[in-house]
C-alpha cells in the first residue's frame, strides 16, 4: 500500500491521527503524575528522615554527654590531688573503676587497658572504639561482641583529658535491646522502617520489620544485589562526600523509596529511611484515576484498530501469506509454513511413523564473516534446493532461521541421512567443505507440540557439536537433561575461571580462651563480572563432575600464597592458613610438585600452610593419600582431616595416617537425645587427639552454648558464625594484622 492509497482512506487517516494525539496525552499527564507524587515522596521522607536523625541523635548524645561530665569530674580529682605520673594515673583510674556503681561504665587507660567489673582488666587496645576515642573522636561502636558474658553489645566511647592531653577513654555499654528501643518509633502506620549504616555500607542497627531480613550484613550489597546499580553508586558517593541524598530501589518486588542521611554527632553512622511508595503517595488517587483514563483509551483504541483490521483482512491476506510462508532467503518454505503443513498432516491421525530432522552447519559464522552475507545465502539456498530433491513424497522442509534447516520425513534411517549430507557437503562453488549436526526426534504423540518437537531434535544435534565422525544423533530425554544443561553451566565456570571471577574469602580459628588469631580457612567464591556473589553449593557440585574443581582449588591455593607472601612482606605474624583440595587431584602425580613449585615461586614458609582433606575423599583413596600424606609432611606441610565424624571410618584411618589437625564436625555440637553420651564422645575424642599429638578445631561454632560445650570438653580452637563469617581478603587482611578476634 503506497502513500498516495493511504490518503484516499478518511478513515485510516483519522484513527492515526487519533492514537498520535491520544498518545502524546497520556505520555504527558503520566509525567506531570510522576513528578507530583516523586516530588511529594521526596519532600514527607526527607522530613521523616530529619526526624528520626533528631530523635536519635539527642538520646545517643545525652549518654555521650554524660560521660563527658563524668571525665571532667575525673579531670578534676587528678588536679585536686596533683598527680602526673601515668602510674598513678592509671592507678585512680583503676580506683575509679573499682568504686563506680554503675555496671555500664569503665574506664580504660591511653594503652588501652580497661578496668572493668572490680579486679578484671581488658586489653581494648584493639577496639576500634578506643583508637577513636584516644584520638580525640567521641563514638558509638557498631555491635559486638562483649568479652565478659558473650552477650552482642554497643560501646559509647569519649577522651579522657588531663591537662590538654588524652590519658585514656571512659565507656558506656549499651545492650542489643537498648540501642533497638531507639528504633521503636512506628512509620507510616508500621510500614516504613530505618537502618543504620556506616561508611562502608555493613548494617549497625535496623527495625524489627518483614523487608529488613536482607540477604547479608551489608546494605550497599543488598540494594546492588535487588539491581538498583546506579543507586548504590551515588549513594556511596553522597556518604563519602558526609551528605544526604534520596532514591528509589526495589524490595522483594515492592519498589520503595528511601532516604539517607549523616548522623554528624556519632562518628560513621548514617540513618537510612525506607517507605514503600505506595504508602506514602498522598497522590495515588489521581495516580488511579489517570490509569482508568489510559486503560479505557487503550480499550477504544484496541476495538478501532479490530475494526479496522477486520475490514482489511480479506484484502491482505494473499500479502500476508506471502510474507508468512515463503522464505526471503531460500524461496521455499518458511518455519510458520512447515508448522501449518506437519499439523494438518498430524491431524489426519494417519497410521505411519513419523520424524522431525533438525540440523545446522558446523561454524556456519566464521564461513559468513569471511565470505559475506552473499556467499552466505547463497549457500542456503544451495542446501535448501538439495534437501527438497531429495525428500520423499509427504515430507516437507524448512528453514528455521540462520542455517538452521528442519525436515519432516517418513524415513529417518541413519544412513538415508548420512547420504543426505554427503551429497550436500561439497555443493559450493567456493570448494567449501561443508559438515552437519543433526538430531533426530521420532514422533510418538501426534497431539505433541510441534515446536516442542523441533526443540528436542535441535536439542539432541547440539550435544555432538564438534564431536569427530558422529554427525546423527537420535532424541534422548536423559541424554539431553544430563548433558545438556550440564554443558552450558560448565561453559559459565571455564568463563569464569578465564576471566578471574573466582576469589578467596577467609573463615578465622579463634582461640576462645585469649580471642587471638590461630588460622584460617581459605573458601572459594565465585564474584561474577555484576559483582554478584555466588556460593560454592551453587557451583562446586558441578566442577566436581566436570573436573573443573582441580582448577578452582589451584585458584583459591595461588591467592592464598600471594595474600601471605604480601602479610610476610608487610612485617605481618602470620597464622597457618588452610587449604581444601578435591580428591580428584590424587590421581594427578604432578599434584605434589606443582604445590611445592608454587610454594617456592612466593616464598611462603610451609608451616604457614595446611592442606585440607575430607574424610570422605581420605576414605575413597585411602592407599593413595597416605603416600601423598607421607609426603608432603616432610616438607613441613601440615595436613587436616575435615568433616570428621561425618559418617566413615574415621578411627580407623587414624591409626595409619599421619593427620597434624582433626576438623570435628559441627554435628558434635548439636542437641542429642542423650547429651550425656554426646558428651563423653566429645571428651573421648578431645582426649584421643591429645595423646596422638593431633589438634583439634572445631567446626559450625554459632552460639555461646557451643562455647561454652567446648571448653566443658577442653576442646580450645573454634571455627564458626560466632566469631566470625567467612570474609573477603581486604577485610581480612585488618584482623589478619591484629592477630585478634575479640
């Protein structure tokens, strides 16, 4: 239809005219509402938001002022009784302390030991409360954990001055419930609710509400995660900048609007307020009324247009069948065409056996970027031409798309396909050579969707892609679940692994009497070019059953290495770290020595490195392993057994091999019919491992009872969600220089 027929039809003319003048209304009206209710949104949570910061602030500056009274006082008795030794300093504070009858508060002196509960003394010195506050920066710590009852706590720290100088810190400590009761304010009739962050997005305090259970301990990570990227960006920003600022985000599928902004008085906080949007639009009324408006708009439009296509169908259809069934390529069927030809043969219901062949060109994209699309379709028209010589009468082809060809045939043996291709392969005036994938579906089910059916014969001709002399496979359901869906996951890991998306992170092994450092557990994770994090069950299973997993313990290995090769570098006291290794090495005879070529390239002392071994993967290669554990202890290379007491011999195997450390599964420390029995397994196994010399760490250590079961059993080295999740390297690196956890 050329422009000169379109403006002989008044009609036509009217009903374009219309949806163009209709569509510029409501694109304008649904942004003049947009702007009314982001405008209103902006201004009521902006307000909340100053709010709350002003609530808040003024009762965590009434205690903060409180202990600067009661430093001033101490201040004052110093002057009084003219003491200036530090001796004697810390001696009236240690006093001080004893006599104070408020339990909340203790003082510490400039080398950071506190004077806490009477007689007891702590070395804060590695607070990070107390190097504020010795700096001179009044603060409130993020929660932690209270080395006198375990219990999680705050800390309000301020300086101690005596003549212009800092001689040490006085403290408040606030329970979990204490800084929650801050939180206890309702919004919007309970379904707003806050955050504390600080600079670095990890979560301090929040309400007790559904959409605060997020999937981590950082909110940056959370909204990044809910796909708000940009949103994070300026919001890291406006924080580093110590502004405030607003946006929008989704959470879980309700979009929300939030407001951040500094709580200047403490240092390193920053209050979020979040509300859905559909709370607090006042304007949602004209937002209702706007949608009908479009939807009866979009109705009309929708029955003009049926009126019109219904009066133009008989003219068009001859055009439309023309554009629907032949191919623009190869001048021959088109894919809709072949679907409406294989369904009325189906629908006969007639008694024969049939087949749908699906099959492509092997890199067909590299004939097409070196020859053009020229040759290219020239090629298909060749292949297209041939295959409708050779078919039978009742068969029918097509081009699905690409070269990507479907046949639906009466006879699918083999060998009648295998000469198909043979006829075909050399029919290109380029001398191109030219090989098939094909795969094969027999049709059992007439009544089977005929795209379903293709689906599964392309389905079947991809798994043999690039497999030499094998160019027809026949439809199998278990076949293709298992290979391929396999294959295109294992495809993501060997991207992955090229692209160095995989990274360590680090679980610590806490000494529970002293709070130090002893270990570590290096962990695999996967941190995909989004910055998504993956967890290992997600992927681990899968590398196993591809052999991929040696590759990714090699990974976890190397950056372990260079991460003490750096610490040993910087002055670090470095502690064993762990290393876990699949059994699939085991068979590798170069394991050993690609390990200690590894060792030797960083220069890392052995005794900083302990390999770590399932009990399971020791049970399957026992032979095997104890060679390699023979072995490699000469080198001065410590070896664990992980998981044990999950199920095998364990006792058994210890007797032969020579095991430096016992990994007690976290099964130990759950509840038990008899925690009588429990107990006294424990204590045997505590005991056993002392005597051979082996030590013992403790796995899936979460709560105080754990603890507390462990140093009953006289069981000292920890692992666990208690002291500390498993961490990125920039983070553990901090407490790696430390040495302690608590």
């Amino acid at each position: 239809m050329n422009f000169d027929k379109i403006l002989q039809k008044p009609f036509l003319i009217s009903v374009f005219v219309f949806n163009i003048i209709l569509f510029g209304v409501i694109v304008f009206l649904l942004g003049y509402v947009q702007n009314l209710l982001d405008s209103d949104s902006r201004n009521n949570l902006e307000e909340i938001v100053s709010q709350n910061k002003n609530v808040i602030t003024s009762k965590l500056l009434l205690d903060l002022n409180r202990l600067d009274i009661i430093s001033n006082k101490i201040s004052d008795g110093l002057k009084n009784k003219n003491i200036t030794k530090e001796a004697d300093i810390n001696k009236f504070l240690e006093d001080y302390s004893k006599n104070s009858i408020d339990d909340s508060l203790f003082l510490a002196n400039k080398n950071g030991l506190a004077y806490v509960d009477g007689d007891t003394h702590i070395d804060i010195s590695g607070r990070r409360y107390f190097k504020l506050a010795i700096d001179g920066i009044s603060n409130i710590s993020e929660r932690t954990i209270s080395r006198i009852n375990g219990e999680y706590i705050f800390v309000g720290s301020v300086p101690l001055y005596y003549d212009n100088n800092i001689i040490g810190t006085i403290q408040k400590i606030y329970t979990d419930k204490q800084m929650n009761e801050l939180f206890a304010a309702s919004l919007f009739s309970s379904k707003g609710y806050m955050y504390v962050i600080n600079s670095e997005g990890y979560i301090i305090l929040h309400t007790k509400h559904i959409n605060c259970a997020l999937k981590s301990d950082n909110y940056f990570r959370d909204v990044y995660e809910y796909g708000n990227v940009e949103a994070v960006r300026k919001m890291k920003d406006d924080i580093k900048a110590n502004k405030s600022g607003f946006m929008e985000n989704a959470v879980n599928g309700e979009k929300t609007f939030s407001a951040y902004t500094p709580i200047e008085q403490v240092h390193d906080w920053y209050l979020v307020t979040s509300v859905p949007t559909d709370v607090i639009a006042e304007n949602g009324n004209i937002v209702m009324k706007i949608f009908y408006m479009v939807m009866v708009s979009l109705v009309l439009i929708f029955l003009v247009s049926i009126c019109y296509f219904a009066w133009n169908k008989r003219r068009q259809k001859r055009v439309l069948e023309k554009i629907a069934f032949v191919d623009n390529v190869t001048g021959g069927n088109t894919y809709n065409k072949f679907l409406v030809d294989v369904q009325e043969t189906l629908s006969n219901k007639i008694n024969k056996q049939f087949y749908i062949l699906s099959f492509d060109v092997d890199n067909f994209k590299y004939i097409n970027n070196f020859y053009g699309f020229a040759c290219d379709d020239k090629i298909l028209r060749q292949i297209y031409s041939s295959v409708s010589v050779w078919m039978q009468p009742g068969e029918t082809a097509a081009r699905i798309s690409g070269d990507r060809f479907v046949c639906f045939l009466l006879d699918a043996d083999e060998e009648r396909i295998e000469a198909l291709f043979s006829a075909i392969r050399n029919i290109t005036e380029e001398n191109l050579i030219l090989h098939f994938s094909a795969g094969v579906y027999v049709i059992k089910d007439y009544d089977e969707n005929i795209n379903l059916m293709v689906d599964k014969a392309s389905v079947a001709a991809q798994t043999i892609k690039g497999v030499l002399n094998q160019h027809v496979v026949y439809y199998s359901k278990k076949f293709d679940d298992m290979t391929a869906h396999n294959e295109e996951l294992k495809r993501d890991l060997k991207l992955a692994i090229k692209n160095d998306e995989f990274v360590a992170f680090y679980q610590p092994k806490v000494d529970i009497n002293s709070g130090k450092l002893v270990g570590a557990e290096a962990l695999i994770r996967w941190r995909t070019r989004d910055n998504k994090l993956i967890a290992p069950g997600d992927f681990i299973p899968l590398s196993e059953k591809t052999g991929l997993v040696t590759d990714l313990d090699m990974i976890v290995f190397e950056k372990v290495l260079a991460f003490l090769r750096s610490s040993l570098d910087a002055g670090v006291e470095c502690v064993p770290i762990s290393v876990n290794f699949s059994r699939l090495h085991f068979s590798n005879e170069k394991f050993l020595p690609t390990l200690l070529q590894k060792m030797e390239k960083y220069q890392v002392p052995a005794h900083l490195i302990e390999l770590e071994l399932t009990e399971s993967a020791i049970f399957d290669n026992f032979s095997i392993i104890y060679d390699f554990t023979e072995k490699v202890r000469e080198y001065g290379v410590a070896v664990a057994m992980d998981d044990f007491g999950s199920g095998y011999s364990s006792l058994n195997m210890l007797k032969d091999l020579a095991i430096d450390t016992l990994k007690i599964d976290r099964a130990f420390l759950e509840e038990a019919a008899d925690n009588e029995k429990r107990n006294i397994i424990f204590v045997s196994v505590v005991e056993m491992a002392r005597k051979l010399n082996i030590s013992l760490v403790v796995e899936g250590v979460e709560t105080g009872e754990n603890v507390s079961l462990m140093r009953e059993c006289g069981c000292n080295i920890a692992q666990g969600y208690y002291f500390a999740r498993p961490m990125e390297e920039s983070k553990f690196a901090e407490l790696f220089r430390e040495g302690k956890l608590c």
